[in-house]
C-alpha cells in the first residue's frame, strides 16, 4: 500500500474550492484490501499511542469536522477506536450553555485540549464557531475572518506547547448524505439518529461549503487541514488511521529514561 | 458459560475477609474459552452501549480499585476498549491539586461523573481518600468511618439520579503483585510503569487489606462492590464484562421514541 497522505492536504496559505476535492476516492484499492491494512495500522496506532502516554511529554488533538452524517461518529468508533480508553478523550461540543455564551468562543474549548500523553477528539470543535454561526447570518463575514484569526492565534498557542493538531473534514457528496439519511429514515434502530434539523442543514449545502472553504484558510505546517474523501467509509478510516499513524512517529515519543537501575531492585 | 457473579458480590451490610475470597479462580473455565467468551461479550456490550447512549436517560459509572499492578489500566485496554469510545468517559484520579485539596474530598469526584447516555471509568475513585490516605495515617479511623458515610451518601444521591454505580476492587495476591511488578523491571518497555514508590506500598499489604475491608462495607443493592479475582487477567476481563453486561441490560435502555413519521418525510 502506498497512500499518498500529502495529497489530501490543506497547504498553508491556499485557498480551497471544495468542488475540485474528490468525495468517492479509493486510493485505486480494494476495499477488502483496505479494510485488512486497516486492521495492522490499528495494531500500530495504539503502539505508537503507548509511547505517548508513557513519554508524557507531548499531546494530540485530533479535530473532526463534517456535515450532518459526514461520519464523524463512525471515525471515532473505527478508528480511534484502536486506542487504549485510558489515552484517550473525546469532546463532544454541544449548543453553548449559557455560561459558555457568557466567554469569548474559545473558553469552553481550551478546557477539553489534551494534557500531556493524552490524545483529545473533538467530535465538532471550535470551527462549528465559523460554520453554523456564519451560514445562519448569527454573525457576519467581518467577525468570521477575525474569528480564524482566533482561532490561528489559538492553535498556535498548542502547537507552541507541545500539542499536534490534526484537523480532519470528511467530505461527502449531497447524493452520499442523502443515501445515509434516508437510511436512517429507514432502520427503526438508527432512527434516534435523525433529527429534522438536518434537512434544514442540507437545504443550506452551498452555504455551508463556502463556510468550510473559509475554514480551511487556518491549515498551517503544524496544525494542517486534511480533505478526507468520506463518501466510503472504509477508505476514510484507513486515510485518517494511515495520517494519525504518521503523524505520531513524526512526534517519535519514546518511552522515558529513569534512573532506576531493575537489577538493583530487589522485591519482597 | 454459566458464571455466577453474585457468589463475586459482596452482601450490603455484610463485614468482609478477604482472605477468604479468592485471587486464582478460573471459575472452573479454559481459558481458550474464556477468551472467546470474553470477545462475543464485547460485541454485546458495545450494542447495550449504544443503547444507553441513544437512550440518553441513566448513565453507568464503573469504579476500578486495585493494589499498584492489580489489573486497573489492563481492565480500561480490554473490557472498556469494546465500547464506542463516544460513549465513554475515563477518569484518573491523581495526587489532587492545591485547588481540589481545598475543597471537600468529593468535590473534583462529582465533576467527572457521567451525564446521561455515558458511561464514566473511574480509574482510581473517590475510595483513594479512605484508603491511602488512612494507611498512612493522613486521617485517623474516626474520618475515615465518617468519608465513608459520605460516600454513601453521595453514591446514592447519583442512584437516585438516574446512574447506575458498579465498583471492582481487583483481588490479587502478593506472588501475582510481585510476579507483575519484577515483569516491569524485566523488560524496558514495560520499565516506565514501575514506581520506586510500589515497594513501599507493598510493604503496607495488611494495612491496604484492612483498608480495603472497611471501603467495601459501602457495598448497596443500587452501588454495589464485587471483589474480582484478578490473579488471571483473562478470567478478570471476562467476568467484569459479564457483570457490565448484566447491569446493561437490567437497567434495559431503549432506542427513544419519536414523533417523525418516516414514510412522510422526502430528503431533497
């Protein structure tokens, strides 16, 4: 396998039109193939992953971003499923409270970044900030664009103390999110899942892509956008596993030094 | 696989010895098969999981206690690793903070207990503060009789709230702790988990057991203790995930009604 993890990313300063990032990619491979390389990688992930939390020098937040049925959801279960628990945290950011309203944007958000040898998830981050809020007019391009700055400044703030960002969008076709709709519509047990909020969204797919396309301005060397083709499931999991993977042996933590000498240790 | 996980629950009001019950028990399995078991209860936990978590009505808090290598963290990779890591939540408690030492004992534990629809880990708990801190005479008998009445309290007011309380105190004996702890200072990838500080804890064992005696009378109908033996790490999985499962389906999470009608509504 030769995944060309580089292709699927953001370069700084570029900017994005969405509609020339492929959805239905598979990396010219089999998904029975794929889904057996994405076995090993997991094996790996969570080696590399020990290493973290053992140095307990250096941290990862890994950002997940995506329309209604994007697949979120499914690339927690799948891939950073592959994970020790105990290494892990995600952050599900829901409605504001009242008292996360009464802060500025990134109050509640820097509480839930990563300590040291852990890795965070945001299942939805601090970008729905810039997405929902600006296609919903709730404020206006002006305060968008100084909010990416925020958020520039923000992440800059983590990668400065030791923490990699890795920001993911899963990126579907309107046909693929209908299919996974309607399939929800259809299954009495995936049901719960729907919510009629969603079509309202999907009403607002061009709007929404323009947010996204703003988004992807704060991709920077250390805290990159990926464009994860996500209309299969079994390919976006192996990509985000295969970029996760390589990202944690660029971090190359090792297990730490002690000055403990074991043959000197006598235990009764 | 008929395992009888009462005869591993200890009787609320009931002093406990814990030399009588068991570290090594297999109860009379293979262990091939009890590793197959072990993977076919995975599958179920994580369907009851997802249950609880579409439910979002009761939530599920696991409480693990154990001597230094008595199974905590193995317990979190292996038993919580087969559900939906969106669902779950872990909680290691360590030395407190300057803040949360002026607080009551209780305070930085109630912030991590699970909203509904999750289950919450505790690795370490709230019992630290009636166990290490007692035997080394941080606080005489007459507090710790007291923090345990607190504890109940407390436990009780989260029943009464919709969150069910299961606690484990992994059962090891002091050959398995010396056995693990020697495996650490064995291999140098396993060398970071050793603590200097293990061997004089060790050396407090009876003190722990008594400890440990006087925290398990907390055991309830509602927030009960069962006591684990942990001696075989397959057999401690197996039968934790037994008595998860078993508390999953006896609090019996449904998929939430709703009132769309999906045959009315068109996605365009």
């Amino acid at each position: 396998m030769n995944l060309k993890t580089e292709d699927y990313r953001v370069k700084a300063g570029k900017a994005v039109s969405l509609k020339s990032w492929k959805t239905d990619e598979k990396g010219s491979m089999d998904k029975e193939v794929g889904k057996v390389t994405a076995t090993l990688l997991a094996d790996e992930l969570a080696e590399w992953q020990e290493r973290l939390y053992a140095e307990n020098k250096q941290a990862l937040l890994i950002v997940l971003q995506a329309r209604d049925a994007g697949g979120k959801d499914g690339t927690v279960k799948h891939v950073i499923g592959a994970f020790n628990p105990n290494g892990v945290r995600i952050s599900n950011f829901k409605v504001p409270s009242e008292e996360e309203l009464a802060h500025d944007f990134l109050w509640r958000i820097h509480t839930q970044t990563p300590r040291k040898g852990m890795v965070a998830v945001f299942n939805r981050s601090h970008y729905e900030d810039v997405l929902v809020t600006r296609v919903h007019n709730l404020i206006d391009h002006q305060t968008a664009q100084q909010r990416l700055e925020h958020i520039r400044n923000f992440e800059s703030l983590l990668t400065d103390s030791g923490t990699r960002v890795l920001k993911f969008y899963l990126h579907i076709s309107k046909e693929e999110q209908e299919e996974r709709l309607q399939d929800r519509l259809d299954h009495p047990d995936k049901l719960w899942k729907f919510n009629a909020g969603d079509l309202e969204e999907r009403a607002l797919w061009d709007e929404y892509t323009s947010a996204y396309q703003d988004a992807l301005t704060t991709s920077t060397e250390a805290a990159p956008w990926y464009v994860i083709p996500a209309d299969h499931k079994w390919f976006r999991n192996l990509l985000i596993s295969q970029i996760i993977l390589d990202t944690l042996k660029d971090m190359n933590p090792q297990f730490p030094e002690t000055d403990l000498n074991p043959a000197e240790i006598k235990i009764k």
